[in-house]
C-alpha cells in the first residue's frame, strides 16, 4: 500500500519561497502519477499540479503558473513543489496525492487519486 507524507510547510513572509516534499513508502512512486492540492477550510480541494510517471511532463494550475513546479525522483520515492513568490492566496493545507494514471483533462479532479497524504500547512503573510 502506499503511504505519502507531505513536509515542507511553514509561516512565510510575501514574495518568500518554499519547498514542500512528499515522501513514499510502501510501494515506487515511478507506478504514479502524482498531484498536489491545496484546501483552505469551508472550501473544496484545489488543483494545484500533476506529474507523469516518469516526471517527465507537469502540469500547474493558472493560479501559480510561473511561481510552483512540480519534480519527482522515483529513485528516491520523493517529489517536491518548489513554491517562489509565495502570495497570502496561497495560504492552505497542500496535500499529495497518488493515482494510476490521469489525463490532462482529468488530473485536476481530486476524485481520481487514490492515495493521500496528510497535508502540510503553509502560511503566507502579507
């Protein structure tokens, strides 16, 4: 089975970056796509970004185009959401997700991920 755990989160001031982890266990991530999501309390979870496989192709959502990428290392079972010019907007819960497989017309929908980790909390301050 597998087990995701998000890392990375924290309090972080307008315009500052962060770097946010999803570790895996149980089973390689390289079986995978990959999604991160973001979910502010009373809201629905929002797409945030997607990865393949392979990591070869990522996709982000409009709201953080230019700002967030999205990487995988299947070797070390790890991906990351490298997060720069962080805006108060972005304050949520971000959490990881794993599905067997997703077209681009797809990934955006939470329902068709499988496997979820905790969330980590990131803060942007103005």
């Amino acid at each position: 089975q597998l087990h995701l755990v998000e890392s990375g989160g924290g309090l972080v001031q307008a315009g500052g970056s962060l770097r946010l982890s999803c570790a895996a266990s149980g089973r390689s991530i390289s079986r995978y796509y990959l999604g991160w999501f973001r979910q502010v309390p009373g809201q629905e979870r929002e797409f945030v970004a997607a990865i393949s496989w392979s990591g070869g192709r990522s996709f982000v959502a409009d709201t953080v185009k230019g700002r967030f990428t999205f990487s995988k290392e299947n070797a070390k079972n790890t991906a990351w959401l490298q997060m720069n010019n962080l805006k108060p907007e972005d304050t949520a819960r971000y959490y990881c997700a794993a599905a067997d497989a997703l077209l681009e017309s797809t990934m955006r929908f939470a329902r068709n991920y499988h496997s979820w980790g905790q969330g980590t909390q990131v803060t942007v301050s103005s």
